[in-house]
C-alpha cells in the first residue's frame, strides 16, 4: 500500500542510500560536518519539491548528526520514519494546509 511504501520502504532504502553508502563514502574525504551537509543537500535535492528544500535539509541534517552519532543507520530510519509518517498523517488529516 501507499502508506507501506512512504511511511516505510522509501525512508529505509533513502537512509540506507544517503547515510549508509553516500555518507560513508564522503567520510573518507571530507570530515563529518562537510558529509553530513553533502548528504542532507543531496537527499533534500533528490525530492525535487523547491518548497519543501529548506524542511527537507533540516531532516536530511538530523539523520546525517544522528547517523554520526549513533554510528548506526537504525537511528537515522526511525527519524524519517516517524517524519514521514507524521507528514502523511497531516496530510490526510488536513489536506487544505498543504
């Protein structure tokens, strides 16, 4: 269903993608910050919606800080998890607001 793939499915292939190979990657020339602000323009960009890039960013900064702190992807998949189901939840819930 459309609520599987978009609560879930999306965010765990997007964090497995941006934060797990994209940040490793970047990790092995740039420090930290610089991937962490890499991966969140790149995820934020990705999604290809202009209004929504600053929103996405800040979500793609905090799965990037928690990725690096946690040194796992669990954390950064329940994080984007929980925000895109609670953006579905708005938005079905409060449809005239988007």
């Amino acid at each position: 269903s459309v609520v599987v793939s978009v609560v879930f499915l999306a965010p765990m292939a997007e964090e497995v993608l941006f934060r797990g190979l994209l940040f490793g990657a970047l990790q092995k020339w740039l420090s930290a910050r610089s991937a962490i602000l890499v991966t969140a323009a790149l995820f934020a960009l990705v999604h290809m919606q202009a209004t929504y890039f600053i929103p996405l960013f800040w979500v793609g900064l905090l799965c990037g800080w928690a990725r690096h702190k946690s040194g796992s992807l669990a954390v950064p998949m329940m994080i984007h998890v929980l925000n895109n189901g609670i953006s579905l939840a708005l938005i079905q819930f409060f449809p005239e607001a988007t």
